[in-house]
C-alpha cells in the first residue's frame, strides 16, 4: 500500500495494482498546485461528503479514468444522474473490491454540494487489505 498526500483532505491510495483518490480538491488548492490534475490514475474515487473542497476534481477525474466514485447514495446518485460510474454505500455497510473491503462509516459532519443538493449523510471509510488497513475519519481538517 502507497499512500500520497494530496494536499487538503485528499489522498492516493495504491493498493494491489488499483489506484484510488480519496476527497479529490486539487485544481483549486495551493498545496496541490504543482499535480496536474489530467495525468492522474484513478480505478476508484472515494468521496467523504459532497462540500466543493472534497468533490472539486471528481467528474474531471472520473471522465478521464472512468473511475467509480463511491459515497453514499446521494452523492453517488448526483454523479450517475451525469453518467458516471458510481457505487453507492450505506453507513454501517461494507463491499469487498477488487482491492481489499471497504467499510462505510459515519462521520459528523455537514454535506451538501455546492450547488445546493443535498449530499447526504457524510461519512469515512475504513479499508481492509492484506498489507494494511487504513481509516479515513471524512470530517473537516
């Protein structure tokens, strides 16, 4: 497992071959102004909440990989409503990928997106693999 801070509350995630963001915020953060957000890998996108300083890079990432964004049922539905792939998650709920298992927990937070829809309930992810295990809390920084 190699983990690359994004800066922000974004991370890279290698696990077993597959690349994974988390909380993409790129384009618009000074501590990431020297990634080019075009030349990023992606298989999976995992979103905490829907606030624009967490979601900023999803779709530009997403149609450039044909990641799929993960989140809860709100976010995931406002992405596949634009055509993406998504998998949507119940907190408590967890799916085994092809990477390790992730578990959706809850997070206290708000979340809504910046367009005014509704976000959903926020929360984090705890990811199981055979090398490591990794929570991310997804609450504010």
């Amino acid at each position: 497992m190699k983990i690359t801070y994004l800066g922000h509350a974004s991370l890279g995630i290698e696990i077993q071959g597959k690349n994974i963001i988390v909380d993409p915020f790129i384009s618009g953060n000074e501590l990431a102004k020297h990634i080019d957000v075009n030349s990023l890998k992606a298989d999976y996108i995992l979103v905490t909440h829907a606030h624009g300083d967490h979601i900023l890079d999803v779709e530009t990432i997403a149609k450039n990989t044909g990641a799929v964004i993960v989140s809860n049922a709100e976010i995931t539905d406002y992405y596949a409503a634009k055509g993406f792939n998504t998998h949507p998650m119940n907190h408590g709920g967890s799916w085994q990928f092809d990477f390790g298992k992730v578990k959706y927990v809850t997070a206290l937070h708000s979340s809504s997106f910046p367009d005014g829809s509704n976000g959903g309930q926020p929360g984090g992810f705890v990811i199981e693999t055979d090398e490591k295990n990794i929570y991310i809390a997804g609450i504010p920084h």
